[in-house]
C-alpha cells in the first residue's frame, strides 16, 4: 500500500501552482489558492503554509482536491510508490 509523503506547506503550495492555482490571499499561516475555468467556475483550496504538516492534514487536501483534478494526476505527488 502507498504511504502518504512528508510535505511542507510550500511543498503543496508548489504542487496546485503546477495545476493552474493561484494564491488568492492569506491570513496568518493560511494560504487560500484559487483558479478561474472557462464559465467563471471557482475552484478554491486553503493551505497551511507549515514546515511539515500533519498526515491528517494532508489526507483532507488530497480529498478535497480530488474535486478538482483527476486522482491519476495527484496521487504520485502526494504518495510514494
């Protein structure tokens, strides 16, 4: 079974701008990232810019982005092989 990488905040924030987010705002060590499809569609995900963030906190961005963008596409940059 793939086990779930260890990531920073900035890791992850690395790996939606490479699918079209952007940083929309922040407050405190929250970063707010969104991206605007064709229809004025909003997509938006809340990060933590953390040094290391919890598995828990990881697993509920993995699930709320697998809204967004294809697992095929996702799971390799969140779980190792």
């Amino acid at each position: 079974m793939p086990k779930l990488k260890t990531l920073s905040g900035r890791d992850v924030l690395k790996i939606f701008v490479a699918f079209g987010f952007e940083v929309a705002s922040q407050r405190g060590s929250h970063v707010k990232l969104q991206r605007i499809l064709s229809g004025g569609i909003r997509q938006t995900l809340t990060i933590p810019n953390h040094e290391e963030l919890d598995r828990g906190t990881l697993r509920a961005i993995y699930r709320q982005a697998l809204r967004y963008i294809p697992e095929t596409e996702l799971h390799d940059r969140f779980y190792s092989s």
